[in-house]
C-alpha cells in the first residue's frame, strides 16, 4: 500500500529510580537492576500524510471590525460588501435576517456587525485557525452557524470569540486548554479551505491512494441504509455516564488483538490517525446526512482518508491503542457531529 508505512510504536516507560552502586572492596561493581518492563503499543500503518491543520497552520490576523451602517451601490454584492467591509457576507446575511440567495438592492442600509473576523486561507482548516486564537473551535461554529459538510471557502471571513487572553500572549498551556482536538472538531474543522467553485475531491477505490492535505473529501450525498455491527464481541461499556464523571460517547466492545474492524455502513474514510490520544488508532467515517461512525483503540489501520468504503468491508483491526486498559473497540455514531447511542440504531446483538 503505497499510502501506508511500516509500524510507528508509541511507549510510555516508567521512571526508573536509580539505585545507590558503591563498589565493593575486592570486588567488581554490581551489575546494575533490571529495567523496569515498558508499555508498548503498536499502531501499524499510520498514513506518512500529516493531516491538513498541521499541513497548513493558520496565522493570526483577525480584523477588527466596528459595528456600522452601509448604502448599498450599484454592482454590489454580499460578498463584495463584505470585502469593502470587513466583515463576514454570513454575518452580515445574519445581522441583516436576509435569506438564500442573499439578493441586496441598490440604496438598501445593511448593518455590518461589529466584531474579529479572520479571513480563511488556502487549506486552512477549522482546527488550524481555532489553534491559532486559542479558542474552541465549536465556539467559532456556534457564533457563525456553520453546518454540515463544514467545508470553509477560501476569503470566507469568521467571526471569533472573544479569547480569555490575546492570542499574542497566550501562553502554549493556555492554548492547549482552549482548544482541543476531539472526533468532534476532526468531522467539523478538519477539512481544508477550497476555492469558490471548487469542488471536493473524488473519492479514492483503495488504501493505496491517499488524497493530498490539501483536498477536501467529498461527503456522500446521503445515508442510504442501516448500521451494522463493526465486530462482534462483549460489551465493555454502554453510551452514556460510565461512572467518576465520565461520559462514554460511544460502546466498548472487548475483542482479541487483531480482530478484524469493519465498516458499520457505506461511506469516505475521513480520517485516520492517532492524533487524539485517547483512542489511539483511529479511524472516522463519513456516509452522508450528517451521520459518521468513529472507531478507535485499533493496533492496525487499513483504510485511507478519502477512501470508499462498503458496508462490512475490513477497516482495520482491533488492539489496546490510546488509553484502553485491555483490547477492545471503542465505536461510535454521530450525527451533525454530534454523538448518539449507537444501540438504538444497531440491530439486535
């Protein structure tokens, strides 16, 4: 597989503390203790293609925009007035309740809202420009509305929220606690900004090819079908509340190391990666209507982003990847990004 290279291992070693070596009189020094076992975990055919926001990071420089009132002229469109302005053409479609396609008038007033708009770059993507304020990216969501497939245009301007300190003298810790990177922001802001006009690449027919960080995948039209199981095992852990606070998005399945992962239904591969630590291999697919299926904790990955997949087809295979404390799947459906019990729409165990 051409898009796929040898085996990456992730270690975490205890420390070892060292121990006093005197030499003895007469003698040779001791021979020293024996190292302490490390954990190791082994991801096998992570994809060598870094994802698109850490391809393309995004700057910071946000304009500044104050609240003020603009005469439509004649030639004006949305767009254009939001080049003149400053401003959003989404925000000031908002602030002005005007609906698709967003026809002004000659003489028309339009209230331009006032507020830090970010102008989106060539393959920039959500999580690139959250990471670069220090703010949420479901916050940026929120404030400019944006829904599914979440692609962003290139000169599209976003709104931000305000950050608790300035970009500028955020410190890394701060960032990092103000933005993290989630299955959430992976399906909403990790697709790269393309040109007016440009549609979203093709899907590709096996592993063997990858798309460039540089194209967005292209989101089937709609769902079409159920969800089947995407192996068969023990139940570890239902969705919901799993107790000392935490709340499981998703279900468990304990499974032998290298237990084939499939497809839960049709779809294009969206990611796959270990850049969210707690599931380590990770695999997310997306099959249209806002519904994606995530899975996680696999020691093999057999997929590439941009990939078609059918239902039932070998994604990958399970192991003990992330911080899962025995061999297991973790899986999960969302809609809209957002996550659902997957029992209430898997068949019968």
């Amino acid at each position: 597989m051409g898009a796929r290279v040898g085996t990456r291992s992730i270690i975490a070693a205890t420390t070892l503390l060292a121990a006093g070596c005197v030499p003895r009189a007469g003698n040779t020094p001791p021979a020293p203790p024996p190292p302490v076992p490390m954990l190791e975990t082994e991801i096998a055919n992570l994809p060598e293609t870094p994802p698109a926001w850490e391809a393309k990071p995004a700057s910071a420089g946000a304009k500044q925009v104050e609240g003020s009132l603009y005469r439509v002229l004649d030639g004006d469109t949305l767009r254009g007035v939001g080049e003149k302005t400053g401003a959003g053409s989404e925000a000031i479609a908002r602030a002005n309740s005007l609906a698709a396609p967003y026809t002004i008038f000659p003489g028309q007033m339009l209230r331009i809202p006032a507020g830090r708009y970010h102008k989106v770059g060539q393959g920039e993507t959500g999580i690139a420009i959250a990471r670069a304020y220090g703010v949420g990216w479901s916050d940026i969501l929120a404030l400019n509305g944006l829904q599914e497939p979440f692609v962003l245009r290139v000169g599209q301007r976003l709104a931000l929220p305000d950050a608790a300190v300035p970009p500028a003298r955020q410190t890394m810790e701060q960032r990092a606690a103000a933005f993290r990177l989630d299955i959430a922001s992976i399906l909403s802001g990790g697709e790269p900004a393309q040109p007016e006009g440009k549609p979203p690449a093709r899907p590709v027919a096996t592993a063997a090819r990858t798309l460039p960080p540089t194209a967005a995948v292209a989101v089937p039209a709609s769902f079409h079908g159920g969800f089947g199981w995407p192996a068969t095992g023990r139940l570890l852990t239902r969705f919901g509340p799993s107790g000392k606070g935490q709340i499981n998005q998703g279900v468990n399945i304990a499974l032998p190391r290298g237990t084939d992962i499939k497809a839960a239904a049709d779809g294009v591969v969206a990611y796959v990666g270990d850049g969210v630590n707690a599931y380590g291999g990770l695999i997310l697919i997306r099959h249209g209507s806002g519904w994606a299926t995530a899975y996680g904790h696999a020691q093999e990955l057999l997929v590439s982003r941009g990939q078609a997949v059918k239902r039932g087809q070998v994604i990958g295979r399970s192991g003990q990847s992330g911080f899962a404390d025995q061999p297991q799947l973790h899986f999960e459906i969302r809609q809209n990004s957002k996550p659902v019990d997957p029992l209430k729409h898997l068949p019968p165990a």
